[in-house]
C-alpha cells in the first residue's frame, strides 16, 4: 500500500467540500481507497487530504473516472498535488 498526501484548492466553504466528499467514500471504498484523514490547511481554501491505495494507477484511474464528480464537491482539478509516500511497516 501506498500512502498518498493531496493537496487542492476548493471553490465552496470547507462544509460544503467536506459533505460532498464523505458522500463520495463508498466510491473510493470500491475501488480499494481508503480515508485516512482529511483537513482544511489553515488560513487557506486549500485542502490536504491523505488516502491509501495499492498503486498510483489506482488512484488516477479513480480520479479520472469520477472527475466531474470531485469537481462537483468543490476540488479545484487543475490545482491537485500529490505526494507519493512509500510507508516503512517498522
């Protein structure tokens, strides 16, 4: 497993982002995703988000799969970083 740091920025208040997202959690559970948390970085309208999955492929084929979707809730698309962290199991 993969753990996979994200960072957009959001076009609605943090509450609106927030519901479309934990709304979005059975998709992401399908495609073998799973929350590890999410959080609004202060003084910003950006957003950090930290999700596991098996592969990068995983995760990309998800996002453009359901682009509309994540762009419905708020996310910023062409504002997404992702950092890849290959996690120690020590």
């Amino acid at each position: 497993m993969q753990l996979f740091l994200i960072q957009f920025d959001i076009s609605v208040p943090f509450a609106a982002w927030e519901e479309g997202f934990i709304d979005h959690q059975p998709v992401r559970e399908s495609a073998g995703i799973e929350d590890v948390f999410h959080g609004h970085v202060a003084e910003s309208n950006r957003i950090m988000i930290g999700l596991k999955a098996e592969s990068q492929t995983v995760l990309d084929e998800l996002m453009e799969a359901e682009a509309a979707n994540i762009e419905a809730t708020g996310h910023v698309l062409d504002s997404t970083e992702i950092l890849v962290v290959d996690v120690s199991s020590d």
